[in-house]
C-alpha cells in the first residue's frame, strides 16, 4: 500500500515471547514515524499479525486501526494503488 511502512510483529516482543516495554515499543514507533497526532493503522496478509500491531502500539500509548480486510482485500480491487520498491 501507497505510504506503507514495514514494523515486523516480531520486533514487539522480548525473546521469551513478551512485549516490550511501553518505552521501548513508543521510541520503536516513533522511529517508524508513528507518533502522536498521525493517523496509524495497520494491515498484515490477512488480518492476524496487524491485531497483534495494533495491541502493541496500544502499550505505546499510540492509537492505531485495524484494517481487517488487510493486503488481500485491498489488492483485490484492481482501482487501488500499489506501490513497489
């Protein structure tokens, strides 16, 4: 998707499998342009890992959607755009 950028779900836990902490996760964020005031929401292939996104950005203390029908509904419109590269 046009804008898009990538922020793996496995980079919101710890290696036992936790989440990071709230500070962690709000400084990895931030990075990604994820801040206070920009609209962030988030998609995945089907819908499963962009849950788990969202849940993380939440105990980063930042709002985020969840685009359910995430990459495969959207590129199954052929009207919508695709950015590559």
């Amino acid at each position: 998707m046009p804008g898009a950028v990538s922020a793996p779900t496995t980079g919101n836990v710890e290696p036992g499998g936790r989440f990071h902490n709230r500070e962690f996760l709000r400084e990895r964020f931030n990075s990604l342009g994820a801040v206070e005031g920009v609209p962030v929401g988030a998609y995945c292939g089907s819908g499963v890992t962009a849950a788990h996104e969202v849940l993380a950005l939440e105990i980063a203390g930042l709002s985020a959607a969840l685009y359910v029908g995430s990459w495969s509904n959207w590129v199954a419109d052929p009207a919508r755009p695709v950015a590559t590269g």
